[in-house]
C-alpha cells in the first residue's frame, strides 16, 4: 500500500510537471512535436527504412537530427515531406521531378503550374503505354491460338518457339 501511494504521488508530480511543461509552451507559443526514430516514421508514412537512408542520400529529405545516442531523429515535417515523395512516387513521378518540386517549396515558390506540365506529360506517357500494352497483349493471343495446334520440337522449327522467335505475319 505504501509502494502504491508513493507510485501514485510520483505519477501525479511527473503529470503536473508535463501539464506544466505544456502550458509553458502554449504560453509562448512553443511548438511541441514528437520526435521520431527511423523504424517509427517508416511505420508511419509506409517507407521502409532503407529507401529513407536513400532519400537522405540524394537529397529528397534534409538530413536528419540526431538524438543524444546517435540515431536519427525526425519531425512532422519530415513525416509529410516523406508521405509526399511516396505519393508523387505512387504517381510514377521521376525522383529528380520530385526533387524539383520539392526546391519550389523550398524556395518558397508555387510549385503548381510546375505539377500540372508534369501531369500532363504522365498523361501522355501511361496512354502511350496502353497503346504498346494492347499491341503486345494482341500479339500474344495471336501466338497462342497459333500454338494450340503445332507439336513439341525440340529443334524449334515447327513448334510455338519458332512463331515466338519468328512473329506471326497478319495477311
């Protein structure tokens, strides 16, 4: 009973300390943020570590903090620049473009108009992709009903090695 009273007494000092430590803050306008390790911001925005070393490396993200012990330390800044990258990657943006839009920010311009040529460009490039898409995956049905019929060659002359190596002519 005497452990649980002095437990309890020492929980009510630190919380009064931290409610004290919060208030102070408010009171001059003291932005407290958690800071986070680099398994914690990967959980977080869905990066695996490894690819945050690497952006640090390149640049994409400014080099982390680092805590008394050495390890990396990020803010929430560092979590929304990181959900960022990995949207605009999910968009199959290129990371030197996201770089560059990244510099906009930085340099405290709208990256917008920017975004917007590089949308349209991604526009053109995914159509033009379905395009070959389509002609491969016609191509591909063609060789296959051709091949339903044809024997086994082990010398591939007569079989669907030969039509694959050959192509299929459309008259």
């Amino acid at each position: 009973m005497l452990r649980e009273k002095s437990s309890n007494k020492t929980q009510s000092t630190i919380e009064k300390a931290l409610t004290f430590q919060l208030l102070e803050a408010l009171e001059y306008n003291i932005e407290v943020r958690k800071m986070l390790q680099i398994g914690e911001l990967s959980a977080q925005t869905g990066v695996p570590s490894k690819t945050i070393r690497y952006y640090e490396d390149i640049g994409l993200l400014p080099k982390p903090q680092r805590a008394e012990n050495g390890y990396r330390v990020y803010s929430q800044d560092d979590v929304e620049r990181l959900q960022f990258i990995r949207r605009a990657r999910a968009l199959d943006f290129a990371l030197d473009e996201i770089a560059e839009i990244l510099a906009f920010r930085e340099r405290n311009e709208p990256p917008c108009a920017y975004v917007m040529d590089l949308i349209g460009h991604q526009i053109g490039a995914i159509e033009s992709r379905i395009r070959d898409l389509e002609r491969i995956r016609d191509e591909l049905k063609a060789l296959h009903a051709a091949g339903q019929g044809l024997p086994e060659d082990v010398r591939m002359r007569t079989c669907i090695c030969h039509l694959v190596q050959m192509g299929i002519t459309h008259t």
